[in-house]
C-alpha cells in the first residue's frame, strides 16, 4: 500500500525554539496533505489542509503564524511549530490523501514533540 | 454534540471472546465511514471501509445504519494483537478531493490470554 514518510518521530526542544516537521508521499503524488494534532486520550484534531502550490486551509482555532506549512511540491508537505512552548507538546500526525475509488488517507508514523 | 460519539472503553475480554464496539455520527451528510485502528504512540490504520451493506473481512464485520447514523464493528474470535483502541471516522463527501477525516476519540480493547 501506499506510505507516507514522517520525520522526525521524536523531539524535545527548549521552549522557544522552532520546530520543522516532514510529511512525505513515498510512492503516490499528494495533492492534499493533512495536519493533526493529538493530545493524552484524546481524539485527532485536523489542525490544517495542505494543497499544493497554494496557502494551507486551517482549521478554526489554529494560529496560522504559529503552525507555518509549506507544500512546495507533490511529495512534500512540511509544518514549522514556531517559537514551541510547553502547550504544544503533542503528537503530529500527517496524512497524505490517495484517490483509488473510495477515499483513502495513509497516515505518516507521527511525531512527538515535548517542549521543555 | 460531539460529530462522533464512541464509548472510550476499555473493553476487557478474553482471548476467542466476541466484542462489538458502536458508533454514532451527528451530520447526516456523511457520506464515507471507516474504522481505523490505532496502537499506542503509533499512527492510525486504516482497519476497513464500511458500506451501507455491511462488509466483513476475515474476523471483522462492519456495519452501518444511515437512518439512525449508527456503525458498529464486530470482532470475531479475538486475539491478544487486536489489542488496540478503535478509531470510528466519517467523511462527508465523497470522492474528489473535498472533506476530511472526523475521528471519534476511540474506543480501548485489551485482549487478556
């Protein structure tokens, strides 16, 4: 099936420092990446949809200055947590959506961020 | 009310045990449904798709109610590596490249031997 890359799978940093996150689509063009976000116990939250060539669409509560995504090509999608602080500790998840009939979205393996 | 309602659990069964884990979505316009599995500190997986006529796959049956925007899942003949937590998640359209996942908080199995 298909793969998503997602790297790093851990990080801890101070707070303050900002923090780059890959997404990539190993074997299938992604025109439509997605950013989740998932707290202790808690659901996934869709922070935002990123498409190809064009500004990221986020979610309603999600600072946009803060959470900088970027997809410049088919394969590739990358969010920026800026200036982390302590509450955004969280595991990211992307997703990078595959057109085969029915909607499918194949999950990267996540990354845990813990800021100090 | 929350888009997608699952009883978190956990659910405690034996190994061979039976167990089904329901799930009620609030925006009739949902138009694609599935169950992921999640295991912990991992990513979700995708588990099944599940259709208006239910659909089964090996020991899993997947059922969906559009009139009461109920689906269920049934574990047949449980073992310890189903342990996980069961992810319930709609989509509300369908094909093209609009709409995205809503995910249910999940459901906890734990298979004891």
């Amino acid at each position: 099936g298909a793969v998503v890359s997602q790297h790093p799978s851990w990080v801890i940093c101070k707070s303050g420092t900002s923090v780059k996150i890959e997404c990539r689509s190993l074997d299938f063009q992604a025109t439509t990446m997605f950013w989740y976000r998932q707290f202790p116990k808690q659901s996934l939250m869709l922070m935002a949809t990123s498409n190809e060539g064009s500004k990221a669409t986020y979610e309603q509560g999600v600072e946009k200055d803060k959470f900088l995504i970027n997809h410049a090509s088919l394969t590739l999608s990358t969010l920026t947590v800026t200036s982390a602080h302590p509450e955004d500790s969280s595991f990211y998840i992307c997703s990078a959506r595959e057109l085969a009939g029915v909607l499918i979205q194949y999950f990267g393996a996540g990354t845990r961020l813990s800021v100090l | 009310r929350k888009e997608v309602e699952q009883d978190p659990g956990p659910f405690n069964v034996p190994e061979g045990a039976t167990v089904a884990f329901n799930c009620t979505y609030s925006n009739s316009a949902s138009q694609s449904f599935f169950w992921y599995r999640q295991d912990c500190r991992k990513e979700p997986k995708l588990l099944m798709s599940v259709y208006s006529s239910g659909n089964e796959d090996g020991r899993f049956t997947a059922q969906l109610n559009r009139a009461s925007q109920y689906i269920s899942l049934l574990i047949r003949d449980s073992k310890l590596s189903d342990s996980a937590t069961y992810l319930c998640v709609v989509n509300l359209s369908y094909g093209g490249s609009q709409g995205n996942l809503i995910f249910g908080k999940g459901t906890k199995l734990s298979v004891k031997p």
